[in-house]
C-alpha cells in the first residue's frame, strides 16, 4: 500500500508542477496561448466581418485512480476564446459525476476531482461544458463534451476464479504427460503498462509436476510416478503480475491432483501351497475352500480369473471367481467317495482379467498355486447299484410273482447289513411287495393295463447298524400288454354312396382302433364278412397300411329301389392271440352333382328326379293343408247346424229320455223300445242289443205273471210333466217328453228287471239260441254267465 501510494504521489507531482505535459498537438495561431496547463479553449461568436481563428480544442483529461492527497485533484481548465478575463463570463459543468465526482470554478474554469476513483469501479466520465454570460444568462457559444480517463495503477492482484482445482492422470505416464491448465485474472487495465500481464510458477509440487509460466498447463515432470507408491499430490501455483517482476502483485491456488491406476502389476499367491479338507458327503455344487492372489492394481486392473490346470482332480472340482473379493472359490462337481480316494492334488493359475499391452515386457500377468485337498471319512447310507430300477411284467400274472430285485450295499469300513422297504406314501405301495433281505419285488395284486400302464414308486433301504441313514431308488414298472380286445373300426360308421357311382370307386377310408396296446408294427387287415361276399354291392379293399377302402361294386345305385345299405367289415390284428370283430357299416345312397358333391341325403331326394324343386314341394304340401283345413271346417259347420236343428223339433231330449233313430216297425211294433231303460238307466250302457226285429222263431220256455200296473212309473211320469210346467227355465216352446210304456198283455212279457219276481240268477237263457244268428252273439255271452255261475249245482 505504501509503494502504491508513494506511486501515486510522484505521478501528481510531475504532472500538477509542470515538470510533464501532456502531449497535445498546437495551434497554429491562437488568440490566448497557455501550452502548460490542461485547458478546453471554447470557441466564442464573432463578427461575419471579422475573419478568426478557432483556438484548438482538447476534448480528454486523465486523472490518478487511487488518488490520497489532502487537497482536490485538478484535473484541467476550461477557457473561452470570449473570455477576456474581465469576469464576465461563466463557467458550467454537466454530466457524469458534475457536482459529486468534479467540480469547476465558475470563473477560471479550473476542473478538480473532489473524491478518490477506481479505474476498475468506473474507467472514464462523460461530461458538458458551457460558457454562459453573467448579466444576460445567455450561452456564449455551444455546448462542448469531453471525457475524463481515470488512469490505471497496479492495485489488483491476479485471481484464480476457479480454484481450488482437482486433476488426474495415468500412473507410469511419461515426462511432459498433460494434467490441467489453470487460469488466473487481473482486474488492472491490461492495455497500460504490465499491470495485467501474469506469470505463473510453482511454489510447491516440485519436482513431480511443471507448468508453463505464460499459459499455465500442468504437466508432468518425473516419468514412471507409481501409483502404489504415493496416489496423491497437492500443487500450489503462483500467478503474479508486472510480468512477475519485482513489485507485482500475486495470488494463489491450490491443485490436488490424483495418479489413476493402470494394470502395470500382475497378481501374485502369498504361499505356493493351499491345504484343504472336505468331508466326502460333501454335496455336488458346495463351496469347499477358498484360495486368494494379490492385486496391488485398484478397480477393474485387479480383477482376477482362477483356473485349475488340467491334471490331478480337473473334473472333480471347479472353481470360480468372487466378485466382491476377488478371491477363487473351489466348488466340488462330482461325489467324493473316502473307501475310493483319500486325497487330491492340483494346480490353480490366477490371471488378469484386462491387460494392459504397454505393460506386457515385464512379463507374464499371471501366478500359480498348488491345492492339496484331503478327503475326511463320514459315515454314509447303503449306495444302491442303479440310479433307476425298470421292470417289466405281464397284465394278470399271477399274485406273488417275482419281477425283479433291488441291489443296496454299505461302502463305509465294517460294512453292515441292509434291509429293504417300500415307501408307503407313494402310488403304487398295495400293488406291490418286497423282501426286506433279499430286495426281490412280487406282485401284490392282478394288474391290468387297461386301467393303470406304468407304476412308480420308491424303495427305501437302511442300514441294519444304523437306521437313520437311508437311501431312496425309484423303481418304474411298465405293464405289458395281453392282447384281449379286439380291432374295432374307427369312426365314422356311416357313410354315402353318389347314386351315379361307377364300380371300383372308393367312398370311404376306414381305419381301426385297438384298446390294447398295439406294439411296434403290428398290422390290421380288413375283410368282408363271408355272408356278405356273395353278390356284394360293395366290397373292402385292404391298403396294407392299417386303413382300407369301401369300393363300389355296381355302376350306379337307386335310392328309389334301396335307400340303406349295411356293409359288414371284419377287422383282425397281428397279435397273439390273434383277435378280430365284425363291424357294419351304414352306407346311404344320396343325390350327387357331375363332380361326385353330395347334394341331399334326405327324404327329398325321392322327388327330386321328377323335376319338382324344394320351393315346389313345398307349395303343394301347403296347399294340401289348405284343403284339409277347409274340409274339417265345412264338415263342422254342417255338424254344428244338424245340431241346432235338432234341438229346434219336437223331438227335444231332457233329463234322461233316450232317443232313438232307429226305424220301428209300424204301430203295431210294442217292441220297439225298451221301458226298463227308464227304470235302470245304466241297462242300456251293458245291453245295446236292437229288439226291433223279431226273431224268426220265438220259444217261450215258461210263462210268466203278467205284471201289474206299476204306479211307481205313473207316478214319476206325472211328477216329471209337473216340473216341466213350473220350470221358470224351460224353453219358450212347448216341450214333449215322451214316456213309452209298453203296456200289459205282451205276448213275450216285459224284459225288464223291475218288478221281477225272481232273480238273475233263477232266468233261463236258453230260449235266445232258438232266434237265429242274429242273436247268437247274445246267447253264447248268457250262456257263457249261466255256465260260469259258481252257484249252479251241476
């Protein structure tokens, strides 16, 4: 701060005592000459009549930035060419800073900075100035702008904006290897002086790093810096100015700056030998023991892949890479067996898994290491002989037949007994028996194949010493077929015959089926039955190939003669014993186009070659049912009219009259109607027998009493006549009801059973067969109830 102000003091006093002037060109002729002080001649008015010349006019001042002086800093004098120095002219100032920063003096024109400035706050002013008359207040001539520079001084030392810096750079680099390039600012005035021109250097870092004093790189100065011996460093950086000459101004920063890693180590083993143990039961798959090489390298350098060199227990063992560190598993990949070997002895490489090629003259990226693994002795369950037991065996052998065997032995030292048992939780364990000692299995149960074809289950042997150790095998025993069913054909069982068929044509293809299980390559020949081989229709022909072809034997078929034909086929397999079935075939003959397209199969058919189309057919039965309808209709209309008619005459029927249609015999016919009816009315629903017609012979067998005058009859006639007077129902018309009696004096006497003196069973029938055929009917039916009576004594 001293130098800059003792700087700053000298300056003024060179410039404000006159011992330097600022350099400014001259007039060549002026009205008022003062070449030693800073002055603005502004130019005044004169008379067109009067020829002068403009004095030069300095339009820039500079003052000190920084300036510590007691008194204001002049900065120049403003001078009118009308100012005669009589005072009457005076002097303004406007712009930046008028009043604040500058002031003038109204009557010399004398300029001074009443402040200390920075050149790097503001670098220059703009301000106005005027000559203006006393008395009048009037402008004396325009107005003139000039600019005030604030001259720069060396008072802003350099910065690093980004500081402090971090770098990298590859370990094993070579001299000279960039790392970063750093950056200091001055604020001074870079186009006076070296105030602005910086220069850097390293103040600490030496001698690993170097930097460039004009540009500022960083770079590297040692060769081969290793990143396993020092991965740090911190780098202190100098920017200075004035070009770093004596009396500049300097700031620092800070740059850490890290060696990455490349892979320039190779991975090395501790110890030349690995001891391991392992128990034999060691599952497949299980990690055995670990092994481990060093890496000095960081990252994906000191990745390592382990490999067992062919030899000793290679495919016993396997062994893989632990990615989080980096050490080699050993994994067993096939059962060690202790009574089989006790101890292995192998080779394990380790290598980098990225190389780097700079790096492959220092030799080989790999180590090597020997394992040596010992095999414990455990204890172990019987070993069956097979993995898996398959047997075979017959549908419907015989219970207790033995199939197979099972084999288990204890490898252990002092081998034991072992004894044999089903496991009881699987299918299969009813069907199915087995010696404890001798592991033979036997059936338990008739098996069919039909119903179950394979059976599996599990057989569990112990050892005798020791039962919790166990093994299990699966045993699988396949059914064997029988042949027992016969061939029968496959679907479809009805087919169609074109009724324009040509001979030798086939219509169908057949195949056939076999509930048994058919083994490899056996054959299904086909056949028509013996009885259907005289004058066929239709025949079979056998391609050989377990199908056959139903082929037409005649040229062209009538559905109109036989609609239906039934084709018996007889099927046979190859087996033994060898069975076959007949099977029969519907074919049915249909209407066909040119092409062989069935058209219809139906009862339509029929109709067809007369030329009638279905829309044909169809309009006639309909109006067929026209007809029919309107017959049944008419037909009921007279039905319904005869009807009313009848109820209209005198011949109306009430209560229980009986009327009669048929044609009597004259006035003189008493035997015309039957008045039992009226008596028993349910006589005439057991004897519909006519007695209008005389027989031509009549026998009395006995004479009955003649019958009295019944007054029960008179009375209900009378009876019935008076409800029909008093009936408020009856119809508007007079209403007969005609009561016949037949009245005394017949010859044949009445035939009803009122008043009868003896009973049904006392009447002689035989006198009916004497009237003729046409009563034969009825004395055979009372002949047949007097034989059959069971009170008749015989």
């Amino acid at each position: 701060m001293l130098t800059r102000n003792c700087l700053s003091l000298l300056l003024w006093v060179l410039f404000d005592g006159g011992l330097l002037t600022p350099l400014q060109p001259q007039p060549q002729q002026t009205l008022a000459t003062e070449p030693t002080e800073n002055v603005i001649h502004l130019p005044g008015r004169r008379s067109h009549f009067q020829r002068v010349k403009r004095g030069w006019v300095w339009n820039q001042f500079f003052v000190l930035e920084e300036y510590m002086g007691s008194e204001p800093q002049y900065v120049g004098k403003l001078h009118s060419d009308l100012d005669k120095g009589e005072g009457t002219v005076k002097y303004t100032l406007s712009g930046d800073g008028a009043g604040t920063v500058f002031t003038i003096d109204e009557t010399t024109g004398d300029i001074h900075a009443i402040r200390s400035l920075d050149r790097e706050e503001k670098p220059f002013y703009t301000l106005r100035a005027q000559a203006v008359d006393i008395e009048t207040r009037k402008p004396l001539e325009p107005e003139s702008e000039f600019i005030i520079k604030v001259q720069d001084i060396n008072d802003n030392e350099p910065k690093f904006l980004d500081g402090p810096y971090v770098a990298s750079v590859p370990e094993m680099s070579p001299v000279g290897a960039y790392v970063l390039q750093v950056k200091a600012t001055d604020a001074d005035d870079p186009t006076y002086g070296n105030s602005a021109r910086v220069v850097y250097s390293i103040l600490q870092g030496q001698p690993y790093f170097s930097i460039d004093p004009k540009t500022g790189v960083i770079r590297t100065a040692l060769p081969n810096m290793d990143r396993e011996v020092k991965e740090q460093y911190q780098v202190l950086i100098q920017a200075k100015d004035m070009g770093g000459q004596l009396g500049g101004l300097a700031g620092t920063t800070i740059v850490n700056i890290t060696l990455t890693d490349v892979n320039d180590n190779p991975p090395r083993f501790p110890k030349s030998i690995f001891h391991l143990k392992v128990p034999e039961s060691s599952p497949i798959g299980s990690a055995i023991g670990r092994i481990r090489a060093v890496d000095p390298d960081f990252g994906q350098n000191a990745e390592i892949e382990y490999n067992i060199v062919p030899g000793d227990g290679g495919n016993l063992f396997d062994i893989v890479t632990d990615e989080d560190t980096q050490e080699g598993v050993i994994k067993l990949k096939k059962p060690l067996d202790f009574e089989t070997k006790k101890a292995y002895t192998f080779k394990v490489e380790a290598s980098n898994v990225h190389l780097d090629h700079r790096f492959h003259s220092a030799g080989p990226f790999k180590d090597t290491a020997t394992v040596k693994i010992s095999v414990l002795d455990v204890e172990e369950p019987p070993v069956f002989s097979k993995p898996l037991y398959t047997m075979e065996v017959y549908e419907d052998t015989p219970v207790g037949t033995i199939i197979g065997a099972v084999t288990a032995q204890d490898l252990d030292v002092g081998s034991s007994a072992v004894r044999y048992f089903i496991d009881w939780k699987s299918d299969g364990d009813s069907y199915f028996t087995i010696d404890g000692t001798e592991g033979t299995i036997a059936t338990n149960e008739l098996l069919d194949r039909e119903s179950t074809a394979q059976y599996n289950f599990s057989i569990i042997a112990s050892k005798v010493s020791n039962p919790l150790l166990s093994s299990k095998v699966n045993i699988l025993i396949n059914v064997l077929d029988v042949n027992e069913f016969p061939p029968e054909i496959s679907v479809p069982y009805e087919t169609a015959v074109c009724e324009n068929a040509k001979p030798g044509q086939i219509i169908q293809i057949v195949s056939a089926a076999d509930r048994d299980l058919s083994p490899a390559g056996q054959q299904f020949t086909f056949r028509l039955s013996p009885e259907a081989a005289i004058k066929p229709n239709f025949t079979v022909r056998d391609f050989r190939n377990n199908t056959a072809g139903i082929e037409t034997r005649r040229n062209g078929y009538s559905r109109r003669q036989q609609e239906l034909y039934f084709l018996p086929v007889v099927i046979e397999d190859s087996s033994y014993p060898v069975q076959s079935s007949t099977n029969t075939m519907t074919i049915r003959v249909c209407r066909c186009d040119s092409d062989g397209t069935i058209l219809s199969c139906n009862v339509e058919a029929i109709f067809l070659p007369v030329g009638l189309s279905t829309g044909a057919l169809i309009a006639i039965l309909l109006c067929i049912v026209i007809l029919l309808a309107i017959v049944v209709l008419y037909v009921a209309l007279r039905r319904q009219k005869k009807k009313d008619s009848l109820m209209t005459s005198k011949e109306d029927i009430r209560d229980n009259v009986i009327h009669y249609d048929d044609e009597g015999g004259g006035e003189e016919d008493t035997q015309a109607f039957d008045i039992g009816a009226l008596r028993n009315p349910k006589v005439i629903e057991d004897n519909k027998i006519r007695r209008d017609i005389k027989p031509d012979s009549l026998c009395l067998p006995r004479q009955r009493p003649p019958v009295e005058d019944n007054t029960d009859i008179r009375d209900f006639i009378n009876h019935r006549l008076q409800e029909n007077d008093v009936d408020p129902a009856a119809p508007p018309y007079d209403s007969l009801a005609t009561y016949a009696y037949e009245g005394n004096g017949s010859v044949a006497d009445s035939l009803s059973s009122i008043d009868s003196l003896t009973t049904e069973a006392d009447q002689d029938y035989d006198y009916l067969t004497d009237w003729g055929p046409r009563f034969k009917v009825l004395a055979d039916m009372f002949g047949e109830e007097e034989s059959y009576n069971p009170d008749k004594v015989t």
